[in-house]
C-alpha cells in the first residue's frame, strides 16, 4: 500500500487507514502505521519477540508481517501495554548509556 519506506505522504497513510480491506501482508512502516508506533519502533518489537515476521527473513531483509495479526495485536490493550512498557525500557537504557558517556567526558 505505501509505495516507499520513507516517502509515506500523509495521503498514503489515510488512505491505509481508511482501507476497507487489508491487503494480506504488511510492510514495516504499514505495521506501525496500525499498531500507533514509529516505525523505527518495529525493530525493538521484533528484538523482544512480541512481533514476529513472516517467513524467516534475513536479519538485513525488509520485513512483512500478516495484516491479521497486526490488527489483532492492535485491538489488545494488554499487548499494547507490554509493547509500549518495552519501547520505554529500551530508550530508558538507550539513554542511561548516553547520560553515562556524557559524564564520562565532563
């Protein structure tokens, strides 16, 4: 549906939204587009398991995920919750170690 990683116009993404059916399989920038997440967020659901791929692809592949389980996972509040408590975490460390190496220097 988005035509390109990085050039999803405000449009693409209504219009994503406002589909009346799902095309089977979903992009990254798709799936966070559902989920209500950054896309750059996808990457750290996947590290903690709570997404999972199709097929096995390989770790520099883009990535496609079933549009039934995308929406889903969108629906459960629970799965919401512990997603969000893991992107939390994830920059909560991400910038403890930067807060670490800036004292560091000082």
């Amino acid at each position: 549906m988005l035509a390109s990683r990085f050039a999803a116009t405000a449009q693409e993404k209504f219009a994503l939204l406002n589909c009346r059916r799902l095309p089977g399989r979903l992009n990254a920038s798709e799936a966070a587009l559902l989920l209500g997440f950054h896309e750059h967020d996808i990457a750290q659901l996947l590290a903690a398991k709570l997404l999972t791929p199709l097929g096995k692809p390989a770790p520099n592949s883009p990535k496609h995920f079933a549009a039934v389980e995308i929406v889903a996972h969108a629906t459960d509040s629970e799965w919401l919750s512990k997603a969000t408590r893991v992107l939390a975490k994830h920059w909560q460390r991400k910038n403890q170690r930067k807060q670490l190496t800036a004292s560091c220097f000082a």
